[in-house]
C-alpha cells in the first residue's frame, strides 16, 4: 500500500513538471508574439524571436521528457508490480502493471 501511495505520488509529480513545462513554453510563445506585434524596433524583434525559438523547443522537449521520466519510472516499479519493466508486462493487463505505469485508471 504505501509503494503504490508513493507510485502515485511520484507520477503526479511527473505530470504536474509537464503542466508546468507547458505552461512556461506557452509563457515563452505569448511573449514573443507580443514583442512581435508592440514593438516594431530591431532590439524588440531579436528578443521575440528568441521567445519563440525557446518556446517551440520547450513545447517539443516537453512530452520527449515525460515519456523519459515515466518509463523510468515504470523500470524502477517493476520488481514491486511483479513484471520486468518492459512495454509487454505492462500491457498484460493486471491490476499491478496498470498501476505502474498509472493507467489504472483509464
């Protein structure tokens, strides 16, 4: 019990680091657009691009990183579900490698 409360934690920790990330690209994307179209001068236009460019990068890194954390997270959880880690235990469909990978729910 206090394996799977400590699993459960740990992935919504994974999934609020991702909300965040996301949240901060959308930041970097809105504040390059608005240098963009309130400031006309060359300095502006530099600064908005590099908002953006930040933005984009985090918007593509983001799910790259969770995938990262959570397949980690899932090898790690394996010798206490009963499967090895890999994609085939945890599609076997038992209650344990469900709650694992957090798809207990779904």
């Amino acid at each position: 019990m206090r394996d799977k409360l400590a699993l459960s934690r740990t992935l919504l920790a994974n999934e609020r680091t991702v909300l965040a990330y996301t949240r901060t690209a959308l930041t970097f994307v809105v504040a390059g657009l608005t240098f963009l179209q309130v400031f006309p001068s060359l300095i502006y236009t530099i600064i908005a691009i590099i908002f953006l460019v930040f933005g984009i990068i985090l918007f593509i890194i983001t799910p790259i990183r969770y995938r990262q954390i959570r397949s980690g997270i899932a090898d790690q959880c394996a010798p206490h579900c009963g499967g090895s880690g890999d994609a085939s235990s945890r599609e076997a469909g038992s209650e344990d490698a469900k709650a694992c990978t957090g798809d207990a729910g779904q």
